[in-house]
C-alpha cells in the first residue's frame, strides 16, 4: 500500500489538479516536493521576486516534516531557482530570458 501525501496548491488550487508526492518512490520527498516547486516556478505559477511559501507551510500543505521542507528549499537553492533571505523568507529568482530550470546552454 503506499502512501500518497497532499501537495500544497497555492492560489491557483481551484484551476488545477491536485498533484501528490509518493512515499514509496524511490526518489526522496524532498527531490519530489523540489520538482513539484521547481514546476510552479517554471510555469510562472510562483513568480520572480516573490516568496515561496514558508518551510512551515510547506510542510503542512504537503504533509512532509518540516525538516523535508527545509531540504527541499536547499535543493532549490543549489538548482539557483531560489534565495533565502535571513528573517524574510525564501524568494523565487528571476530567471534570464531562455533560461528556463533545467535547460542547457547551446555549444558555441
């Protein structure tokens, strides 16, 4: 039987479906929860220059611990999809026109 935890749907829930992370897989819920925010942000759903939801948040709209939550916004750290700002929150990075996450650059 595996467990299939609720994803935080922002503003938007009512337009779109909701999408669960899978306990089972073998991909660890802070990589899912990180593609899940990592897809909001490409689709301009969590736009540039704004906050992400908090680590608290996140965790309980996803039903993860918040710890999970941290290591998910870690991994949008390092992708350079985010910055945390001390006291103010996690903020989505503007991204350079055709640079979208997970992109490559063209060989020259």
């Amino acid at each position: 039987m595996s467990r299939s935890l609720p994803l935080y749907v922002g503003r938007m829930s009512d337009t779109e479906p909701k999408t669960t992370l899978d306990a089972m897989r073998a991909r660890p819920l802070y990589a899912q929860l990180a593609d899940v925010i990592a897809r909001k942000i490409a689709s301009g759903e969590l736009a540039p220059d704004r906050p992400i939801p908090s680590e608290n948040h996140l965790a309980d709209e996803y039903g993860v611990a918040r710890l999970t939550a941290r290591r998910a916004a870690q991994e949008l750290r390092e992708r350079g999809l985010i910055v945390t700002v001390r006291g103010k929150g996690s903020f989505v990075v503007e991204q350079p026109p055709g640079d979208a996450p997970g992109e490559s650059e063209p060989n020259a």
